[in-house]
C-alpha cells in the first residue's frame, strides 16, 4: 500500500480536528520548523536531511523502542502537534508534515517505521525520534534549551 493511501484511509478513521494534512500551508510550516531548529546549508537544498542538521542537538532519551508509546503519551491528550516524516531513509527523502494529536503520532509511527519528527504547535519545542528497529533502540534528540515533554524528570 502506498504511504498516500494509508494517510486516505487515517483522514477517514479520525475527525479533522484530531488529524489534518496541511495541503496549503505545508511549505509555510516545514520553512518555520527549518528555520528555528535546522542548520540552513544550501537555500536551494531544503525540507530534507534534517535528522544530520539539527541545531544544538542534544539527546534527551534512550530507551528500548517498546517504550516509544509511553513517550508519546507524555503529550497532552487534547493538543495537536507538527509531525514531521521523512518519506524514505535517504537523506534527500521529503519530509511530510501533519498536525494531529498524539493517538495519530503513534498509528504514523507505526505506520511509517522510519525516524520521525514531533513539534510543538507554536514552534518552542523541536524533538527528533531516531528509531532504531535492528537494535530495538529509541533516542529522543531535542534542539536548543527549551525543556520538551519527553525529558526525564530530575530530582535533586
């Protein structure tokens, strides 16, 4: 089945309120997401490669990838969230974006089996899933300071 008919057939299971493909706005959203947390190399080489370009990228989890259910429901259950997929494993793979909540991340993750990015809505936050499916690894990369929903919680 082609990724296409497998985004139909989740537009039908779930509301537009809870799952939406930004037909309009897509290059607006990826331009914004790129410019706060992307290193910009080339101006004509855009929308790809991002997981080698992340800005300040600092890792914020590992775990097995069993677990990458339990991180996304450290997200707020009633938000919407920027994900961002690339279609392929190369480096110059597009990159598509939806804005959904998290039930849908996880069906796309599964879905896709490939990395995958998580935004907050208002651009704060910036998260890159490297998931690792031949060693059963999940790292959880951030950009910048700002605290995501997936960090682990320091006690002192």
């Amino acid at each position: 089945m082609f990724w296409e008919e497998r985004i139909d057939i989740l537009k039908k299971k779930y509301s537009s309120s809870d799952f939406r493909v930004p037909f309009s706005d897509w290059s607006e959203i990826l331009k914004n997401i790129e410019n706060r947390f992307v290193i910009k190399e080339n101006d004509s080489y855009s929308f790809s490669n991002w997981a080698d370009r992340v800005k300040n990228k600092e890792l914020v989890v590992e775990a097995f990838l069993n677990g990458l259910q339990e991180f996304i429901e450290r997200l707020n259950e009633s938000q919407n969230y920027w994900v961002v997929l690339p279609l392929g494993q190369e480096s110059t793979s597009k990159h598509m974006v939806y804005d959904c909540k998290p039930s849908v991340i996880l069906e796309i993750a599964d879905l896709s089996r490939t990395d995958f990015f998580i935004v907050g809505k208002k651009y704060s936050w910036f998260t890159y899933f490297n998931c690792d499916r031949e060693a059963d690894m999940l790292h959880i990369y951030k950009s910048g300071s700002k605290e995501t929903p997936f960090e682990e919680v320091k006690t002192t």
